[in-house]
C-alpha cells in the first residue's frame, strides 16, 4: 500500500487513497509513507496531504482514542517525525496528537515533537535562514508553542524564542497573551510534578531576557504571573540566582535596566523590590561587600538616571527610589542638584495628577518626610521640595504612617564574597533526578555521581568562568541539582555540547569511556589555574619501570592517570584486582641501555600518587568472536566500604588515615551486553553516611544498607561497573616517593 500511495502522481490519486483505505499499515509502510509526504513537492501539496492524512489517521499512525495499543507505533513516530524539516509540518502533527490521540500519550509525543522543533530552529539558525523559516502564521505558532512548549519549556529553551518572534512580526498582544498563558499553565498545573522546577526555569527566562534587553513582549508574561507568586518564586529561589545572576554587578544593572526599558508596572517593579531585598538581607545579615557595589553600581546606573524621571508614571516606584535614596544617604554627593530638581518636577506633576486621590498623598508624604530627614541640607537649597512637602502634609490623612529604612554603611562590610554555606544543600534529605533524554542513564549516572563528589561539586559551583561553555553548562546544572528540592532537572543544555556521538545521537554509550571523555573536555577549555585544581581531585600519577638482568633498572618518565581499570582475569577481591594492576610481569625485550635483548626482563608500573578522589572500572565486557559482539562478564565481585592502600600496595610505613579509601558511590549496569542494559548511581548520602541514594534517571530512592547488605541487594545481573571512592584525610596518598 506504501507503494501504491508513493506512486500516485496526482494530488487527487493520493487524496482518494487516503479517504478510501480503512486498514492500519504496518510498521515499514508507515514509515515509507509519512516519510514521502513530507518530501512531496510542491510543499504546499506536502502540507495538504500530510493534513488530510493526520486528521484521518491514516494507516494508524496515531493511538486513537479507543483502546489501540500505543506501544505498536511509539518508535515508528518517533522515526517519521525525526525527517521532518518543515516547522509547520510539525505544528500538524502537534495539532492531531491533541486532537486525535489518548490523553496519556500526550506527553511522550509532544515531548518527541518539542525536540525536533528545537533541532530546526536550531538547524535554521547556524544556516542564517532562520528569519525565513520562521515566518509562519499566526495560527501555527499559537500551535508550536502553546502545544509544545509547556511540555517541553525545561528541556528546550529555544522554543522560546518563537514567542518574541511572534511578538515582533505581529505586534499582537492577543496571540501574546495566549503565548504566555501556555508557559504559565505548566508551572500552575498540580499535576505537574516538575512545576518547582519549572517556575524556576521561567524566572530565569525573564532575567535572561531582560539582560540581553530583548523584554519588549515580557510584561504580558510576567502580569500573568502576578506579584506575590513572582515574589515568592525569586524568593524561594534566591541562593540559585544570588550566584547565577548577583555575583557580580554587570547582571543585575542590565536586568534592571531591561525590565525597565519598555514598561513600568506593579510587577516588574515588584522583582526589581524582590531583588534589592536579596541584596540589602546579604549585606545586613552577613557582611557582604559585593552586595553592596552592587546596589550601589545599580543605584548610579539606574535609579538615579532612568527610574528617578519616571517616578510620576507610577506611585510603586517611590518604594524602590525610598530604599536607595535612603541606603545610599551616606553617598550624599551622588545625589547631584539636577537629580534633586528632577524629583521635585516629577513630584509636582504626580501631585497634580492625583489631586483628588487623598489616600496617595500618605504614601507621597512618608517618601518626602524620609528623604527630607536624610537629606536636609541638601534640599534646603532647593525652594520647590519645601513647598511640596507641606502640601503633601496637608492632604494626607495619616502623618505618622511611615517605614524605616536602614542606611548602607560599606565600613562595617567584611566579607568580599558570598559566604560558602550560600553553596550547601538546602535540604540533605531530598535529592533531585535528572530527565532520561533517550537512552542517556549513563551520562545521568556520572553527571549523579559527580555532584555527590564533595571537592569537585564544591569547586563548580564556587567558580564562574567565563565563555567556557561546557563548563558552564555543568555549572548551571549543578545549580538546579543543589537548590531544587522537588521534581527533576534536565541535562538537554550540557548534552548539546558534548563531543559526538553523546551530543548528536540517541545511543546507549559506555559510561566508562564517557567519564575519561568528560572530564577531559571540560579541562580542556578552562584556564590553566583552573585544570591544575580540578585535576588534583582525579588524576594520580605513575610511571613505567624497566629492570633488565644485564644493566640498571630503568626508570619511565611520570605520567598521569585518570582511573584505574581492573579486570576479572585472575582476582575477584578489590584489593586483588588492584595490585594486579601494578604487577611485576615477565617480557622479552630489547634493552634500550645495553641493547642486548632478553626473556628477563620485567616490566612494571609504578604508583606514584593516587588522588584524593580514585574511581577504578571494572572491565566486565569482553569481545565474544563467535557472536561478534560484547558480551559480559558477571562475575561478582564483593564491594568493600574502606580498602587500606597500605594492604594493597604492600607499604605498611604509611599512615592509617591517609591511605584509608573510602566508598562513597558508585555504578551499576543491569543488563547482558555493553550495547544495552540501564545504568544507575547509588551514592552515601551527605547527611547520613549509612543511607545510600539510589539514582536512577528521575527516581530517586533511599536505603539504609551495610557492607554485606550492598552486595547481597543487587541481582546478578545488575553488576557495578563504576566505583569511586575518597581519601579519608581528603588529601592525595603518595607513595614510592
């Protein structure tokens, strides 16, 4: 039937196909099928037909409504709608799969959908031919987005980017409205249980939005929102965006100045208050001087030249400019004559246009008195303020109504930078999982294992660095990890910039080679201060020793490690396995000193250091010729809380406690091959080191498990593959030295 319908020539031959057959294709025509309709030419034809055949759901392609069995389709779907390359070909599909299909497969496809969108704006964006194929009408993105992107808003930004694009093509408030409403309903929905997550995401959105000045279309987002829950969302949040976005002045004046730019109203005037309560509480509270350059540099660059002049357009703002003027009262020189003649004109004038509102001139008289009691001799000079004080006096009904607030003083500020328990966890007990992006259990269960290694996660998050973008990526994730407390995060960003194939294709990988690869990348594009730090957690260091019976022993240059491989051939016990590593072994070979060649000569490798965090591999797959495939080996091999590196390396001299390992996490593979199976982390709880998390993608589970206990719960098949462990001093363990 693919073929008839492939074959077809005309419009109409394939209209009549499409209204005439009544029977579901199999698997491969479907695919054949769908596939030829989207490359049909002309591409209005392609449109057409691709139409008529969703809203009939031609051949089953869809789970209907009735009792169809979903999983019969699942990766033809996914297969077809992975060619697509046309945005209003995927605003139909998005468009039928809500119409047509069950409700409990909504997701899955949507979410499918939401991938291939961000692929092609992606695509069309490097092409430079994004403007082009973005111009859709005004139905399709109300489709792409409102369908797609509130299933799909934490994993793939880029989506929306459609909204300020349909805001600057059809300066349409109504479309934007029904834009926001779409973002907004995913994090109201009860039944979402990520919506933590994603009210996160969306504050972080306007931020971004608004230091890249682009906030034009930001106002009907945000008084959607409303003030108390955007309030609440900063505030809830705020060690998450103290480091992302008030480390350093140069983010909070562009958000100020972009929130600012194209519209003043109760809420974004209510985030700029929520800001400034973040800073003034870590400035009061601990000490903090770079809170304080930054209200400062926010005070210069904003409040007194952009906020200050507008102060008439609404009454809301005299709280924001009380709370700088009054802070900054010690900085009386910043407070220049020509912004004190501009107050009192935009006094004036608000004064003139709320004459009859009595219950405004309380609060205009509080505002006045307060600057007045700061400022008095500053305003003396000026004969207006005077005047308009006791004006303001006369018509207000409450004169003693009136809030405090506190004057900045930078000499008693100590501390230059946050302090470092800003970076712990908030809550020990609760742990966040990470989104399965198709086959992707082992990057999670290394970007798991990662966090839960204390030097390394304490290290990332205490430093930025800039343009380093997979870095940076890591560190963001990282952020969510360490201040989410409910829900799951998603990895979608850092995939994106791995090296090929873990950034370009949905395949399970070894999580092996994918831990050597990672860390590896991410020294690569980070300063050399930097990688001399993090690569002290990992790295140990060896060297190759030569020992030929005619002359001296030969000593290799030093190098260095990044784990440690063990294998099942001989031993099953860690320490065992260990020594094996470093073993004498036997080799015939050309000595490169006396040049004489021998069958006695023995080859070693020489531990030099181990680091302060050791993961070793257990090599459990091996190449089968007769199957040509890799196939495993599950032998067990008992794992050991503590292993004695002294017992190990036979050197009894060194201290207890510096040569004492311990296990803190590590990582199961279940499964019979290295081309399949599931990859978890367990790892020792921070708070409780008898509790043990288990990590499996976004499950989170706990366990209160002993030494014997950890290798009697795991089935023969989910063997650990990955194990890590820790210097109980913290410290690196030299040895031979």
């Amino acid at each position: 039937m693919d073929q008839k319908f492939i074959q077809a020539k005309s419009l109409q031959e394939k209209r009549e196909i499409i209204h005439f057959l009544d029977k579901r294709l199999s698997p491969s025509e479907l695919e054949n099928l769908y596939k030829s309709i989207h490359v049909e030419k002309p591409a209005h034809n392609a449109y057409e037909i691709l139409d008529i055949a969703l809203d009939k759901n031609f051949g089953g392609l869809l789970p209907d409504k009735a009792s169809y069995s979903m999983d019969y389709n699942e990766g033809v779907f996914k297969r077809i709608i992975e060619s697509l390359e046309d945005l209003e070909m995927v605003g139909l599909y998005a468009k039928y799969v809500v119409q047509n299909c069950r409700v409990d497969s909504h997701k899955l496809l949507l979410k499918q959908l939401g991938y291939v969108t961000e692929r092609l704006i992606r695509k069309f964006r490097q092409q430079g031919t994004i403007e082009e194929h973005l111009c859709l009408n005004k139905q399709r993105v109300i489709e792409l987005v409102s369908i797609l992107c509130p299933k799909d808003m934490t994993y793939n930004p880029e989506l929306l980017q459609l909204i300020l694009k349909a805001f600057r093509d059809y300066q349409d408030e109504e479309l934007l409205k029904k834009l926001a409403d779409s973002l907004i309903q995913q994090c109201k929905d009860s039944m979402n249980q990520n919506r933590e997550h994603d009210w996160l995401m969306l504050i972080a959105t306007i931020f971004d939005q608004a230091i890249e000045q682009k906030g034009i279309c930001l106002h009907i987002l945000y008084k959607k929102i409303g003030n108390t829950t955007l309030g609440h969302a900063i505030n809830k949040n705020k060690n998450y965006f103290l480091i992302n976005y008030f480390d350093n002045p140069d983010k909070p004046v562009k958000i100020f100045k972009g929130l600012l730019k194209y519209s003043i109203q109760n809420e974004n005037l209510a985030i700029l208050q929520e800001i400034t309560d973040i800073l003034e509480e870590q400035m009061r509270q601990n000490y903090n001087q770079s809170s304080y350059l930054i209200l400062s540099e926010i005070y210069v660059q904003v409040i007194l030249p952009q906020l200050l002049s507008q102060l008439h357009l609404n009454t809301n703002i005299l709280d924001l400019l009380q709370v700088f003027l009054i802070g900054m009262s010690k900085r009386q020189e910043l407070f220049k004559d020509q912004h004190i003649k501009i107050m009192c004109d935009r006094l004036k004038l608000l004064i003139d246009l709320k004459w009859n509102d009595r219950l405004i001139f309380d609060k205009l008289y509080a505002f006045m008195s307060a600057i007045y009691k700061k400022y008095q001799n500053r305003l003396h000079n000026h004969e207006q303020f005077p005047k308009l004080l006791n004006l303001t006096r006369e018509r207000c009904y409450d004169q003693y109504n009136q809030i405090d607030h506190i004057q900045w003083d930078c000499q008693i500020l100590k501390y230059r930078n946050f302090e470092d328990n800003l970076y712990d966890r908030s809550n020990y007990d609760n742990f966040v999982g990470l989104e399965n992006l198709t086959n992707t259990c082992f990057m999670n269960s290394i970007l798991q294992t990662l966090y839960m290694t204390d030097s390394f996660r304490k290290f990332i998050l205490m430093n930025s660095i800039p343009d380093a973008k997979q870095y940076n990526a890591l560190r963001k994730l990282f952020m969510l990890l360490n201040y989410q407390e409910s829900g799951f995060c998603s990895p979608y960003e850092l995939k994106r910039l791995l090296r090929p194939p873990y950034s370009n294709t949905n395949d399970q990988q070894d999580v092996g080679e994918f831990v050597h690869h990672f860390l590896e990348d991410l020294l690569k594009y980070i300063p050399k201060e930097y990688q001399e730090i993090l690569e002290n957690i990992f790295f140990g260091s060896h060297r190759s020793v030569i020992e030929c019976p005619n002359c001296d022993v030969s000593l290799g240059q030093i190098e260095k490690f990044l784990g440690i491989d063990l294998h099942l051939n001989k031993h099953t016990e860690l320490k065992d396995m260990i020594a094996q590593v470093y073993e004498v072994e036997q080799i015939e070979f050309t000595c490169e000193k006396c040049n004489r060649r021998s069958n006695d000569i023995k080859k070693s490798l020489q531990i030099l250091n181990l680091p302060p965090v050791l993961f070793m591999t257990i090599q459990r797959f091996q190449y089968d010729a007769q199957t040509q495939q890799m196939t495993k080996i599950l032998q067990k091999v008992p794992l050991k809380f503590e292993i004695d590196m002294r017992q190990v390396f036979q050197q009894s001299y060194l201290d207890t406690h510096d040569s004492t390992y311990i296990l803190y996490a590590f990582i199961v593979h279940l499964g019979k091959n290295s081309y399949s199976g599931h990859y978890s982390c367990y790892a020792r709880s921070m708070s409780k080191p008898e509790t043990w998390i288990c990590f499996d993608d976004d499950q989170i589970n706990k366990y209160e498990l002993t030494n014997q206990d950890l290798n009697s719960q795991l089935i023969d098949e989910e063997t650990p593959y990955l194990l890590f462990y820790k210097n109980k001093s913290g410290h690196s363990l030299s040895i031979n030295k």
